[in-house]
C-alpha cells in the first residue's frame, strides 16, 4: 500500500528537510516516529507531524479496502482483510523551497502585501539583525555540529549568571569564543575594578564558579567602557533602576537623553512603556533627541532593551544610540 502526506508552509529551508527524512528512510513508523521525537533538529517536529498524517491516510484506506472487499462478497461480512502489514518510510520525501522572493506577495489596492497559498508572514522582527556581521559582531564565536545544542545552553546559562551576579558592576554584554576545550568569556563593563577585585581575587572566584557551567577550561578577561552614557544597554538599566526607586519616569528619561547627547551622541530615543507613575492603565512614552535612522548601515547604533518588575508597574524600556 502507498499512501501520501503533504506538508505546506514549513518554515526552514529544503536542504534541513531532506536531512530529516534521510534519518527514517527505510525504517518502520514506529522507529521512525521515536528517531524524530528524540531528534534534536527543528525540522524533526514537523516531518513527525507529517508521517503521522501519512499513518492516518494509511489506515482509512486500508478500512477503505476491507469495505469494499466486504461489498463484493455475497455475505461476506466474515471476510478478513487481510493482515496489516507494518507500514515502512521507504518511498523518497521530496521537499521544495516553497514561495520565496518576490512571488511571495501579490499588490494590494491598500498597499499591504497578500500572501499566496494561504501563507502569513510577521513583520516585526528584531533590531540587531540588520547591522549584525557589517557593524557588529555574534556574542557567541565558536561553531560545532555535534555539540551545538548543550554549548548553546552553557552560553546562555552563563550570560544570566554573570548578568544576575555582577549587575550592579554594569555589564553591557559578555562575548563568548570557544576554541577546542579553551572557553573565553569576554565582559564589557562599566566598572571593571569591581569584577577584579583586590589581587584579582574577585576573578579568581568567579572563574570557579563558572568552571560547573562547562567542561571547559574557563578564561575570564575584562574589558572597559569608557563612557557609559553610549552604551544603550547601560542607560536602559539606568533608567530602569531609576524606575524602581520610585522616581519620576520624565525626570529619569530626559535626564538620561541629556546625558547622552552631552557626550557625543549624534541621536538617541529612549521609551517606557508600562504602568508609569503608578497609573491604574498602561502607558507608552518616549522622548527623542537627534537623528535615530534604524535602516542605515553608515552609523553604528545601539538598541537595547531592560525589564523591570516590582508591585506598582511592570517598565520596558528601549533605548537606542547613534553615535557616530
């Protein structure tokens, strides 16, 4: 028996797809279904879904069959179908790039864009992907194929570590490169005397400390930002603790854009948004100064965000820094 599923509107590319199905080409549907639940690929999820549906199909045809089997007999309700046999994912999965470029949307007489074949498509993404590899660089340098996932999980076990440790010292960002079993973890901070300590005794501890997070050899180095008032992570934490000690959230949002004009920057936009002042209903605000293109890669600009939580208010705040 052959029988056929279709899976449309798979977000990920074909070549990911045609992996995972080389993985349960030839085994039975059972072995198949527990290889791609216990898979590690995100295509895995879907192409899960995918044989199951194939299963489903399998089944109503072949009750289908026995029916009509039944039909044909003079009184052949006592005809067996035939035994079952074990389905097996032999047949070649094809799988295609679906609808890319610009044959993914159609024009609109309202101008929106119409997505063919039942397609949707978000519009809102992220700040830092546009200038990331021209202005900036990853946060995580290394690359592995086996390992991916739990060197993935240290990083970010690592980086809300130090982050909820040393947040008073005013981290901006740790940067981490793996070179075999060698670990570097690279902090920019505002207040590098703070992380040393006397002697290098604070770095000391943290280095153990972070030594049960990997297997690696952890090495720690320190690196300072001289103006603090640049860096948008650091003016959003600002901010935020400002917000939290129960201040004015326009006193804290312009005194933070002055400061951050004062010291060189060509723009910077900083909005709160949340229960301010203590107000029974939520509010934005935002406060502007200079230039703030977000679509240009001739300006090196910063955009962070900082959460804050406490009985009265729950804060976002976006801050972003052009400087030049």
């Amino acid at each position: 028996m052959e029988v056929r599923a279709k899976l449309s509107g798979m977000r990920g590319s074909a070549r990911k797809a045609r992996l995972v199905a080389d993985q349960i080409r030839g085994k039975g549907v059972e072995d198949a279904l527990v290889t791609l639940d216990f898979s590690d690929k995100r295509a895995a999820r879907p192409m899960a879904k995918l044989l199951r549906s194939a299963l489903a199909n399998a089944e109503q045809k072949n009750e289908r069959e026995k029916a009509r089997d039944r039909r044909r007999q003079p009184g052949g309700s006592h005809l067996a179908g035939g035994r079952r046999p074990e389905p097996v994912a032999d047949q070649p999965a094809r799988a295609g790039p679906g609808v890319l470029g610009s044959e993914a949307f159609a024009p609109h007489h309202r101008g929106a864009g119409r997505a063919l074949e039942g397609q949707k498509m978000g519009t809102e993404g992220s700040s830092l992907w546009l200038p990331l590899g021209i202005l900036y660089g990853w946060q995580s340098n290394w690359i592995s194929e086996r390992r991916y996932a739990p060197q993935l999980h240290e990083d970010v076990k690592i980086r809300s570590f130090i982050k909820k440790k040393l947040f008073h010292a005013g981290i901006s960002k740790v940067v981490i490169e793996r070179t075999g079993e060698k670990v570097v973890i690279n902090i920019h901070t505002a207040r590098p005397g703070i992380l040393i300590g006397k002697r290098g005794a604070e770095v000391d501890a943290l280095r153990k400390e972070l030594a049960a997070y990997t297997a690696g050899d952890v090495f720690i180095n320190i690196k300072e930002i001289r103006k603090a008032e640049l860096d948008a992570q650091l003016v959003a934490e600002n901010v935020a603790m400002q917000l939290e000690r129960r201040v004015a959230f326009r006193r804290a949002m312009k005194k933070a854009v002055t400061a951050t004009m004062k010291f060189g920057a060509q723009g910077v936009r900083i909005q709160a948004s949340g229960r301010l002042g203590a107000q029974k209903w939520v509010a934005a605000r935002w406060y502007r100064e200079g230039r703030v293109p977000l679509h240009t890669l001739r300006r090196r600009h910063r955009v962070r965000a900082r959460r804050s939580e406490d009985d009265l208010r729950i804060d976002r705040r976006e801050v972003l820094d052009l400087q030049g």
